[in-house]
C-alpha cells in the first residue's frame, strides 16, 4: 500500500524510477499471486492499486516502459479484471477503463496498443462479462466494450490502416478492422453458447455496433445478450 500512495501522491515524479520498481516490487508480488486468485490478498489488493495508480498518475512514465514492462502492466490489469472478488475485480475494471480512456488523448499511441492487445483485451471483457460471477462489475464492463467497439467504428483513436493482430500476433486478413471485431465476436459467442445459433449471435453483433454511441441502448443490448443465454 505504501508504494500504492506514493505513486498516487507523486505521479510522474516517479517516472525515472518506474523500471526500477516494476522489477523490484511488481515481479515478486506478481509471482506469488499469479497461481490463483485467493492467496494473498492483502498482496493482491496493494499490488493492483498499484499497478492504477501507475496508469492514472504516471501515465509518461507507462508509456516509456519497455514492450515486455508495459505488457506485463496490461496482462496484471486484465489478471485484476478476472477476479471473483468484488474489490480486486473492480481496481482491474477501473484501471483498464481509466487506460483506454487516457490513450483517446493519443492516436499514435492508441494504433500501437490496440494492434497488440486489442483481442486479448475485448475477449476477457466479453469472458468476464458473461459470467454471473462477476456480474457486479456490468457497468464498468459494459462501458469497456462500448469504447473498444468505438474504437473500430470509425473513432479517430485508432489508425483504420493498421490492422489489429489475431489471437496469434498476426494480422488480421479482413478488410477493415471493424469486421474482423464483428466476426471475432460471432466466433467467441457461438463458441461459449451453443444454444444460439449464428442468426442470433449476428443479429446480437449488428445492433452491438449500432448502439455503441448510446450508452444507455449499448447497455440495453448486452443485458439483452445475458438475458438470452
């Protein structure tokens, strides 16, 4: 909790030092707590209100990480987001949130990320999202979705030219990165339901997009999804 206020209160004054901290204090912790999701939560809660802190308050600072440090924050945000515990799965939910919402400020940035976890990203929240489990972070969920469909809906957040990776690392071989989302999530969905058939799972897809600039109708649809299965 210690080094959890001091980022909060000092922010980008710790910027030089973010490396150094990562490997000293996140690397252990993460190896202690990475087996499951109940040992250790004292660890668990400190380390993942660390791990916010770094994204609300020294933001530079992620962004000059390393690739394997800065994808070692994203995968503890989304190891956060999975679990049961109302409070651990909240401080993930809100630091992914709080991530995707600092990188509409930066479009370069934004292309970068999103071509490297987009998929990774978008299928956890739909994980999380269909889990009674986890129901009570709907909200915070719901508006995770709402910007990655944005996101490939024609936001200037992200670059159309670059194509977003598959599951794999590769490129995706659709036209637009709009359709390759679209189908990614009929495969997903038809995969985890087998009592929907591909009408509904498109039909479902379609007014996704559709209502992804309405809030309120964007969350009306994925309660309707929830509804259905």
């Amino acid at each position: 909790m210690l080094f959890s206020t001091m980022m909060k209160h000092m922010g980008e004054n710790l910027a030089t030092f973010l490396p150094d901290i990562l490997k000293t204090l996140c690397d252990s912790t993460l190896n202690e707590i990475q087996s499951d999701f109940t040992q250790f939560p004292e660890f668990r809660e400190g380390f993942f209100r660390l791990v916010m802190n770094i994204i609300k308050h020294c933001t530079n600072g992620l962004f000059q990480l390393d690739g394997e440090a800065f994808q070692r924050i994203v995968l503890t945000v989304i190891f956060a987001m999975q679990h049961e515990k109302p409070d651990l799965m909240e401080l993930g939910l809100e630091s992914m949130h709080s991530l995707i919402v600092i990188l509409k400020e930066s479009p370069t940035t934004a292309t970068t990320f999103y071509q490297s976890f987009y998929t990774q990203i978008l299928k956890e929240v739909l994980t999380v999202l269909i889990d009674l489990r986890h129901v009570g972070g709907f909200d915070t969920q719901a508006l995770i979705m709402q910007q990655l469909i944005q996101a490939v809906d024609g936001s200037p957040v992200l670059d159309p030219n670059t194509k977003l990776h598959t599951a794999e690392g590769q490129p995706h071989q659709y036209d637009t990165n709009k359709a390759f989302v679209q189908e990614m999530l009929k495969t997903s969905l038809l995969t985890m339901f087998q009592n929907l058939n591909s009408v509904q799972v498109e039909s479902f897809v379609i007014k996704l997009f559709n209502t992804a600039h309405e809030q309120n109708d964007f969350e009306g649809t994925l309660r309707d999804l929830l509804i259905s299965i």
